[in-house]
C-alpha cells in the first residue's frame, strides 16, 4: 500500500509539472492585466518560472523515481497516472478562476503548442524513468 501512495505523490508532481508552466502560458493576458505589468515583463517572469519548475521538478522526479520507485516495473505507471491528476488540476483552476474578461483568452496557436506539449510529455516521463533504471548487465 505504501508504494500505491510513493506512485500517486510522483504522478501528482508529473501532472503538477504540466500544470504549472501550462497555466502561466494560458495566462499571459490575464497576469498582464491584473498586476499591471508590461508584456514582456510578463512573458520573462513565465518563461524564467517554466524552466525553473521544468529543471527543478525533472531533479525532484528522478530522484524520487530512484529513491521510492526503484525495483518495480510500476513505476511506468506514472506515463498514465498523470493524466487524472492534470485533468483535475485544470478543472478545479477553472472553477475557482473563471474566464471573465474576453481579453484574457490566449491566442488560437498557443492551443497549438500546448496539444505538442502534451503530446511529447508522456515521451518524456517514459525517457525520466528509463533513466532512473539501473543497469543490469554488470561486466566489470
């Protein structure tokens, strides 16, 4: 039971790791018009904040992957267990943060980038726990 819980808290981190970074692009608009900022001020502090949460969590994960997911071939689970996470992640933002200003809406082709993104981020869970696999064949 306690691994059942170790494979939950590093799904909910994956599906936090998308959360976060997807947010921050979706809402460019609306950071701008509610603290006032400057666009590009805004896009700077997204972008800084994405590859900080991108390179901090990818060492949080395969450390944690290491540590608590080590031996198991459950651990490949995680390509799947976000999915839930990231859904309910996004339903509840939605809910207690709705769209009220036309302005706020991101732009058609950031619809595009996020449909790669999502695309591509279980390729990278896949290459992050291969990683975290030790090496078998030991001929030294």
């Amino acid at each position: 039971m306690n691994y059942f819980f170790k494979l939950n808290i590093v799904s909910i981190i994956y599906a936090l790791m998308m959360f976060i970074p997807l947010e921050l692009i979706l809402n460019v608009y609306r950071i701008t018009r509610l603290t006032n900022w400057e666009f590009s001020t805004v896009n700077i502090v997204t972008c800084v904040t994405v590859i900080i949460v991108m390179v901090g969590a990818t060492i949080l994960l395969h450390f944690l992957t290491k540590k608590w997911l080590d031996g198991r071939k459950a651990k490949f689970l995680t390509v799947l267990l976000w999915v839930p996470y990231f859904i309910l992640f996004i339903y509840v933002f939605a809910s207690l943060f709705p769209m009220t200003n036309g302005g706020d809406e991101p732009n058609p082709v950031t619809g595009l980038f996020v449909m790669g993104g999502l695309i591509a981020y279980p390729f990278y869970i896949l290459i992050l726990n291969f990683v975290g696999v030790p090496s078998e064949d030991k001929t030294m």
